[in-house]
C-alpha cells in the first residue's frame, strides 16, 4: 500500500519501521529535520520536512494519489486539520491519532466529520490491554471484537484441568452454559481448528472464543484457581495511568497510586477521588514499605523511565507480588526482561502499531470487500476476520448445519444487528443475515468476503 505517516515521533517512528518491514511504500512528514534524518537513515522510506497543516507540503507528498494517510503526531489539532485536508484532496483512507478525552467521548461523531476510518488514541489502546491482562491475569493473551462485546482468550490446559480428555463435542453443551467456544488448538506448534471428535490434551494451548459476559463466567469456574486481583498498585500518574484508573475504578478494582510530583498527584486525586494517591517516589524501597507493597495482587508500572519501570518491577518481585506489568519503550529492553523474570511488560507504541496494523491489513486484504478486521495468530497461520454482511449472499437465512462450511473455518461468534446488537455463539441451528457481524476463524488466506466461508 501507499502510505502517508504525519508524525516521526515514538508511534510514527516505530509505526514506519513496522509497515516498511511488511514492504509498503511509506513516505513520512514531520517538521523537525533532524528527527526525520534520524527516522531515514534507519528505514527504507521518503520523507519530506514541514507542517501537515500546510496544504502545498500535502500536495507535494501527492496525498491525493496514497491509499492509507496516518496523522499520528502529539497534537489533536495538527492530526484534525491535516487528515481533513488530507481526505479533501483525495486520500483513499484516514487514520486519525487523538489524545483529548473530549474527542474521544465523541469518537464515532468525529469519524463522520473528518470521514476517517479508524480513530486510535495509543494511551487508551495500552490502558484497555493492561486491564484485560489484570483482569484475565492467567490468560496468555485477550483480544476483544465486536468493540469488546466479544472476548477471546488465549490459556493452557492445566493438568487438574476437566477440560484435559474431553471430546470437542463433549463440550458443546457444557460450553453452551458460558456461550463460548474453543476456536484454536495449539498442540505443540501444531494449530487445529478443532471440530467435535477432536481430544483436548493438557499442555496445549486453546482459545476460547464468545460473548464477554460468558468468557467472564468461563475464565471463573475453568481458570481462575489461585487467587483474582483486585488491589492494584500503580507508580506514575501519566496519560496511561489515568486512562487505566478510570477503566478499573469501573470495574470494582481497589487503584493506588502513587506519583512524585506534587503537582500531578493532586490533580489526579481530584479526578480520580475513589483512588488513594500518595504523593512519593516510588522507585524508593522506604515508600514501599510505607504503602505495604506486599498487600497488593499487581503492580503496575507507568512512570516515564524504562530503567525506573523495571528497577520497581524487580522491587515488586521481591515483595511477592504475583502479577506485575511494566511500560518499556525500549523494544530491545524488552528481550531482557525475561531474564529479569517481570511478568508482563508492553510497549504503547507497539499496541497501537499492531491496531493499525490491523486496519492495514484488513483494507489490504479486503480489497473493497466486506472485511471490517483482520486479526493474525499463531505467526499468521490462523486469521481471525471479522465481516460485516452488507451484501446480499446465498448463505443469508440458512441454517450453518446446511451450508458446506470449510473444514479450515470456524463460524466463532455472530452479532445480529436487528437484535439490539446479541452476540450470539453459533450452533448448527443459527443463521446469518443481511446486517449481521460474523467473527470467522480459519487457516485459509484468501478469504474476501462472508461467502467464502463455504466451498
């Protein structure tokens, strides 16, 4: 694809490197000089100096001509006004990046101004996976669909599991309780899309797949067999821990937090008053003492120092404490963190390469057709696609049982638009129909559009 990328700072930077690795031709602007030399020499991409709210330096990088502009620089306003512009002179698709939680409240009004295509807010993006990861804090890896009314979660089979020899059919009834299903089998790095004489093994590695509510119920009874989080300890009062107490203060989660800078610490105990704040440094081992560290279930990492944010996750460790996450910019920072034994540790800029990436992926793919997402598992063996069925198809208002299915494809979850939006995990008796969002798994990479889920 042809790209445009407004912005070479963190996202744009490690965003660049990402696509041209996928072998897109991406052209950046950025106003600075000297961080666009830097961004050059290290990728095989064009640049061009100068400010995205400038009609002639869009036309210069012949906007009108590119299939995908990103406006991803530190501004809202830049982004705002360039992708408007980049989309009045003819930029096929718009990815706009938004930090003021003003616009974001009013996401989908904005995507109709401007005629964007996805709205992303990297903060956000980081909050949302670190709480899934607390939340399924035994789960390898959650993904939401359906913006998030769909949950699939990613687990080993324990030993004492009752899942370890059972029949995939077996559990269609049992599973029709929590309205999940097992959509991917992992044996030993060899992936199934399982049917019903399939037998579960401990060891491998599912994903289970259906509505939020059951996943919820699912993860409860069959996982959650050692302790649930609820008190969470939180160092540093950035943007990303504000989006992230806010979504745990919802979600019945008890938030310390604490924060060095005064000025930072009590703005943020005035928005978030159901949160402790205790204005310390806490890399200090005396505060954690004082804030009795080993009471906490998780600790979560935000200050805005890759070497502080693993210094206090060892801390952490040394404490006892079971589940700790930690923000490490530094991609190659990362790779030591296994040996230094933290739990989890996430990138920001990464989580929102890998959503855009995602977009990209799906327009790329879809060329036009119905694909509204496009997720890749298992080192791209298995796709996950979402469709929407905007088309009229022959497969509309038969039952599944009657349609010749793949047997590379699963029909995972179904939201039925003239159903309030259900989503429904799909039996032999279920239909699609024109409307409906359709969540298919298959090995198979050449799907189009939802007829390509029959033979």
């Amino acid at each position: 694809m042809n790209i445009i990328i407004l912005g070479a700072g963190k996202v744009g930077s490690y965003l660049t490197s990402d696509l041209a690795e996928e072998g897109h031709d991406i052209l950046v602007i950025d106003h600075d000089k000297d961080v666009l030399d830097r961004l050059l020499a290290a990728n095989d991409v064009m640049g061009i100096v100068g400010d995205g709210r400038d009609p002639e330096v869009l036309i210069d990088a012949n906007v009108g001509s590119c299939d995908l502009f990103i406006a991803i620089t530190l501004s809202d306003d830049v982004n705002l006004i360039a992708s408007t512009m980049a989309k009045k002179l003819g930029a096929k698709n718009i990815i706009i990046r938004l930090r003021d939680p003003q616009y974001m409240k009013q996401k989908e009004l904005v995507e109709e101004i401007t005629s964007a295509t996805r709205i992303v807010n990297p903060e956000s993006i980081a909050a949302k996976d670190i709480q899934r990861a607390l939340k399924y804090s035994h789960a390898l890896n959650v993904e939401g669909f359906f913006r998030d009314q769909a949950i699939m979660m990613e687990i080993v089979i324990s030993e004492d599991s009752t899942l370890a020899g059972s029949r995939i059919s077996d559990l269609n009834a049992y599973s029709a309780n929590y309205h999940t299903l097992i959509g991917i089998v992992n044996n030993n790095g060899k992936i199934y899309i399982p049917h019903g004489s399939y037998v579960l093994e401990k060891g491998e590695k599912i994903y289970v797949i259906g509505e939020k509510e059951g996943v919820d119920r699912f993860y409860k009874q069959e996982v959650l067999d050692r302790y649930e989080i609820k008190n969470v300890l939180i160092i540093g009062a950035g943007s990303i821990s504000a989006h992230l107490t806010g979504l745990l203060l919802e979600r019945g989660f008890n938030v310390t937090l604490v924060e060095i800078d005064k000025e930072k610490a009590e703005a943020f105990s005035e928005k978030y008053s159901d949160a402790v704040v205790i204005n310390a440094d806490g890399s200090d081992p005396d505060v954690l003492e004082e804030v009795r560290v080993n009471t906490f279930d998780a600790m979560v990492c935000l200050t805005g120092m890759d070497e502080e944010n693993i210094l206090i996750s060892l801390l952490g460790k040394k404490y006892g404490i079971e589940k700790i996450i930690s923000k490490v910019n530094r991609i190659k920072l990362i790779k030591m963190t296994g040996i230094l034994d933290i739990d989890t540790t996430f990138t920001p800029k990464r989580a929102a390469s890998d959503v855009i990436n995602r977009i990209i992926r799906s327009k790329e793919n879809a060329r036009g057709s119905s694909i509204t997402s496009l997720y890749r598992l298992e080192d791209d063996e298995v796709e996950v696609i979402e469709f929407a069925a905007i088309e009229h198809s022959e497969i509309f208002g038969k039952k599944l049982k009657d349609l010749n299915i793949r047997e590379d494809t699963l029909i995972a979850c179904i939201k039925h638009e003239e159903r309030d939006g259900a989503i429904e995990v799909p039996n032999g008796d279920s239909m699609i129909s024109l409307g409906d969002r359709v969540l298919v798994i298959t090995t198979n990479h050449s799907f189009q559009t939802i007829d390509d889920i029959v033979e």
